[in-house]
C-alpha cells in the first residue's frame, strides 16, 4: 500500500453509507479516515489477519478470495466504486475469512475498527445501512449455494453475469472488466467450460461481448 493520504468530505459523500449525513457529520468521518493507494495484484487484506479497518472502495476494482493450501482459489466476490469490506469486523473479534487483492489499481478509504464502531454508535442510518449490507451479502451466499447445488455450468454463467449487470443506457451491461478464469472461479467450473459457454451464449444471440462490457439479452434468464 501507498502511503495514507487526507479524505475529503466530497470523496466521502460518493459512497452510499454516507449519504444523507451533514457536512459536519461527514467532517468528523474524514478525521478518523485516511486514503491509500493500492496497485494491481497487491493484497489488501489476508485470511487470518487481525480485523483493523473498514474499507471503502473509492476507485478500482478488487477480489474477495479464499484458497487451499494448494493454492487453489475461489473468488467469492468482485468489490466496485462505492462498496465497502471488513464491516464483519465491527461485530467480532475474530480474524479475516478472506483476502482481498486488487484486479486493478484502486483507491481505498480506511477507517479503524473502533473510530467505525463510534460513527456506528452515533449515526444509526449508517449503522442500519451496514446490517442491510449484511443481509444482502448472506442472501447473495444464499443464491450462490443454490447456484451450485442445482444449476448447471449454463445457468451458473448466466446468473453471475446477471447479477453483475449494470442498465447503460437501456440495456443490460456487464461493465466491470471480469475475464473467464475469473468467471470460473467464482461459479465453481474449469476456465475452459466457461469459456465455451460464454462462446455458446454468444452464437445463440444471448450476450454480446464489446469493448465497453458484456450485453445481456432479456431470453439469457431462461437459461
């Protein structure tokens, strides 16, 4: 990691946890945070490390993974603008389930555990924001267990890219850069498999791939 640098309170208002909070509430925050600069491929976080911080991830991208002692690796998720990890933090003391490395540069704002906990303390919209960011992340694990016990290689593929999918200028759009290896990580399959799945999808008219982003065609959740 870079060296941590001042957080505004602009940068602070992009993030959804944040909003609707007084420039005076928000000052406060920017006290107890600080901003670091992370390259690609370096790790943020590592499974078993104490839990120190929250994250919020101002730019970039990065991964949540776990792996064997084989170095076999699972992704359990792809982290975007605006989201934030580490929250379980606040609750336990136990160490990171997971890693966290960046897919490409980013920029990261952290805030220590017990500074969080305060704003917490004070502010219960970010605390309920927080649970509610809970609860979505234990019904997406929710969905990807289904995913993996009843769905084919076919129907995996097309759920990720789904629930990744983003509306740009009406239609559906995977916009955060994801290649097949990746693809295959997070839905349990070979990067081969995958990689002749998404070529069938293609040939059926069911996604299109360009420069900007996978498109979704509407028949793809019939699959």
């Amino acid at each position: 990691m870079s060296k941590p640098t001042a957080v505004s309170v602009i940068a602070l208002k992009t993030f959804p946890l944040f909003h609707g909070l007084s420039d005076d509430v928000l000052a406060n925050v920017a006290r107890v945070s600080m901003m670091r600069r992370i390259a690609r491929g370096q790790p943020v976080v590592n499974a078993g490390d104490r839990s120190d911080f929250v994250y919020f991830v101002l730019t970039g991208s990065l991964k949540v993974v776990v792996s064997d002692e084989d170095g076999r690796e699972v992704i359990l998720s792809i982290l975007g603008q605006g989201e934030l990890f580490g929250e379980m933090g606040m609750f336990d003391e136990q160490p990171r389930s997971a890693s966290v490395v960046a897919v490409v540069p980013a920029d990261l704002v952290l805030i220590a555990k017990q500074d969080f906990r305060v704003i917490m303390r004070d502010n219960f919209d970010v605390a309920w924001r927080i649970m509610c960011n809970l609860a979505s992340r234990l019904r997406n694990a929710d969905r990807k267990i289904e995913s993996l016990a009843l769905m084919d290689v076919y129907g995996r593929v097309a759920r990720l890219l789904i629930e990744m999918a983003e509306d740009v200028g009406g239609e559906s759009v995977v916009v955060r850069k994801i290649s097949k290896q990746d693809i295959a990580k997070m839905i349990g399959a070979s990067r081969e498999m995958v990689s002749r799945v998404m070529k069938d999808l293609g040939q059926q008219g069911l996604i299109e791939e360009r420069p900007q982003g996978i498109v979704l065609r509407e028949r793809l959740s019939e699959v």
